[in-house]
C-alpha cells in the first residue's frame, strides 16, 4: 500500500491549476506554513495526492496533511486546517 500511494505522489504544481481556479491568482508560489511542524514551503514543493475527484496535500517536512480539496457538482470544498498561514501576491 505505501509503494502505491507514492506512486500516487505529484509536487504541489500538480494543483497550480486548481489553486488558481479558487483563489483567482497565480498559487505554486505562494508560501504555506505548516500547522503542525511549522515548515514554510512554497506550494510548488508540497505533496499532492489526487484521486477521482479528491485532492490531497501534504507537508514535505512532516507529511501531515495541509490541504483537502474536493470538487463535485459544481462546487468545491477546500479545508485548509493543516495551513496555519497562506501567504501569496495579489494580482
Ligand atoms: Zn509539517
């Protein structure tokens, strides 16, 4: 199961797309702080595991779960607990 789930694993510019579809502004750059080991990272070096209509991010540091996206019938569900601040440019 773990070989399959790091088979799963794509970098956090695998969500550029997405992330920028909800926050309208360009996202891989944004930096994110960790709420559990307090690791700043940008979004493009995070872990993104992506599963039907699912996404997942972890920290690089920790692998606690940052992010949890999911999309259906036209609306999107984003839960951010693991991200304790988001800091990112405005267009
Ligand atoms: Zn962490």
């Amino acid at each position: 199961m773990k070989v399959q789930i790091e088979e799963m694993r794509l970098d956090g510019n695998a969500i550029g797309g997405l992330l920028r579809e909800i926050f309208t502004v360009e996202m891989t750059s944004a930096v994110g702080t960790c709420a559990s080991c307090g690791a700043v990272n940008e979004v493009g070096r995070v872990q993104v595991y992506s599963h039907a209509a699912g996404t997942v991010v972890r920290c690089p540091g920790c692998e606690q779960v940052l992010m949890k996206i999911v999309r259906g019938g036209g609306r999107c569900w984003v839960d951010m607990t693991g991200v304790r601040c988001l800091e990112f440019v405005l267009d």
